[in-house]
C-alpha cells in the first residue's frame, strides 16, 4: 500500500476552466514517466474547484514529484490559472481498500 500521498487544491479565475482541464490531463501523462508515483488523479469538485491527488510508495517518491516536471509546470501557469496559489496538502495514508 502506498502509504504518503500530496493533495493539490486549484481554485480556477473565471473563464480558465478548459485551459485547466487540458493542464490536468497533460499532467495525468507526465505522471507516466514518473518512478516513484503510484497513482495520480486530476479532477473537478462539485464547487468548482480543481484538484491533484497522488500516492507514492515512500517520501523520496513524494519529493521527487514535488521537485518534478509535473509542480515546475503548474505553478508556471498558476497566476494565469488560478485566483491563488495551489495549495499542496502532504497525506499520510492509513487504510486502504482494493
């Protein structure tokens, strides 16, 4: 079971909603050629805010993606983006079902 795991909350401006969709699944790609991440999820919440969430196996995981290709490019777009800054929730996961 993966046990860390980073959280990433976009609050989009207005009118940025396809431009943010399109970075998400750009960013579903480029987690494919990350080692260390486990699984990575882009998504849409009921109010309209966006999110990452993503497992890794071990910290070293974890901070290669916060160092990674995948963060260097969200906040490059997150003043066009987004009302303010991303903000990254680091998870320890406790439980998991399969």
């Amino acid at each position: 079971m993966a046990k860390y795991a980073l959280y990433a909350e976009l609050k989009p401006k207005p009118g940025k909603e396809a431009e943010i969709e399109a970075f998400l699944k750009q960013g579903a790609e480029m987690a494919k050629d990350e080692k260390g991440t486990v699984t990575w999820y882009g998504f849409k919440e009921d109010n309209g805010t966006y999110g990452v969430f993503d497992t890794f196996d071990d910290e070293a995981g974890r901070d290669a993606h916060l160092n990674g290709e995948i963060a260097k490019a969200l906040f490059a777009v997150a003043d066009e983006y987004f009302s303010e800054a991303p903000k990254i929730h680091k998870i320890a996961l406790l439980a998991e079902k399969l």
